[in-house]
C-alpha cells in the first residue's frame, strides 16, 4: 500500500495527496506548532508543506514506508526557515506564558474552564521549555520525541548523521531535566514560603465562628 502510495505522489496523482492531506494535515500542524510556537504560523506552514510536496514529488523513493517522515522533514525545513525570518517563536512563547499566568488569577471554578486553563499552562510551559532549546536540539527532541521517528528517519529527514542525532537527542534531554529540576525547587520554595495556618490560629477562628452564631 505505501508502495502505491508512493507512486501516485510520485506521478502527481491529485487524489494522493487529497489522502496524504487527510492523513497528515493535523500532524504536520502539529509539528509546526512546536517548531513555531504561534498557531496562526502553524498554519501557514501547514499549507506550504503539501505545496513543496507536490513540488517535490519526484525527491520521493519509489520504494518504502509511510510519507509521514518525508512530510515531517519538509515542514521542518520550512519551519526552521519561518522561525529565522520573523523570530516569533521566543515572542509567542513569553506571550502564551503570561497569558496562562494572567487566567490563573482570575477565580473560575467551572470545570470546563479549569480544564482549557490547565491545556494554556501546559502549551505554555512547553513552549517555554522548548524555546531554551537550541534550533537543532529542538527539532531532534520534536521529531524522536513527539512524533515518534527512529534515530535512523530523524536522520534521514534532517541530512544529519545518526550519532549526531543521538547527541543532540541526548543535550536536549539534559538541558530540558535540569529545567524541570529547576522549576521543582521554585515551587518547592514556594509552597515553603506560604504562610502556615497554626493550630492557636485555627481554634481562635472557630471560636470566633462560633460566637458569631450565637
């Protein structure tokens, strides 16, 4: 079936990349959502990646696997190109975390609403943690990480050795536990720093309850 697929992109069979489309778009946008940080680049990226697709359907081995490798480097190309004309991604990045930051104070406790707020913090976070990666770390991390390709594809789809993607692989999860590490103990110093209600505190409060009802 891949092998058929592959030689429908390859003759410019518009109906192959209708289903190619259909079967990638969401992942690409994806991808291109971690590469840029910004969904409204994500989706700029998206469609010119099923362009230069079919621009470069002949590229495509007549022999093979699933596309999603191919089409997963192409918008990593173009990703990495977006990101170095416009640098929106740190900016997108400060922006999603202060705007996560801004709901958390504002008292909601519907829980549809906690669980949107909940998917900003975490976007944001991402983003945030991402963004201290280096270019190259951050695509290996995304690649091998969040979409799943073997050292051998990530290589491949980048034109870097595999060992490279190994130790890129290897910086990026360093850099990205010692973040975590760090953001532990700032919540830990946090937490230590509340103020502790003490039991002398919480009798005199009930009591004081308690003479209000009388």
């Amino acid at each position: 079936m891949t092998t058929e697929m592959r030689t429908r992109v390859r003759s410019g069979d518009p109906d192959a990349y209708a289903e190619l489309f259909d079967s990638y778009a969401r992942t690409v946008y994806n991808h291109a959502f971690r590469m840029t940080g910004d969904w409204a680049s994500a989706e700029d990226v998206m469609s010119a990646v099923f362009l230069e697709a079919w621009r470069l359907r002949a590229t495509v081995d007549a022999e093979g696997g699933s596309l999603r490798p191919w089409l997963l480097g192409i918008a990593t190309n173009l990703a990495r190109n977006h990101c170095r004309s416009n640098r929106r991604y740190r900016a997108a990045a400060a922006a999603a975390a202060t705007a996560a930051a801004g709901a958390a104070s504002a008292p909601d406790h519907a829980d549809e609403v906690a669980g949107r707020l909940d998917d900003r913090q975490q976007i944001a976070a991402t983003l945030a943690q991402l963004s201290a990666l280096r270019g190259p770390e951050r695509e290996v991390l995304l690649l091998c990480l969040c979409e799943g390709l073997e050292y051998a594809e990530a290589a491949r789809v980048l034109g870097i050795p595999v060992g490279t993607v190994r130790s890129r692989l290897s910086r990026a999860r360093t850099k990205l536990r010692k973040l975590a590490d760090a953001e532990l103990k700032k919540s830990r110093r946090e937490l230590a720093a509340r103020p502790r209600q003490t039991h002398g505190d919480r009798a005199k409060a009930v009591r004081s309850a308690q003479e209000g009802t009388r």
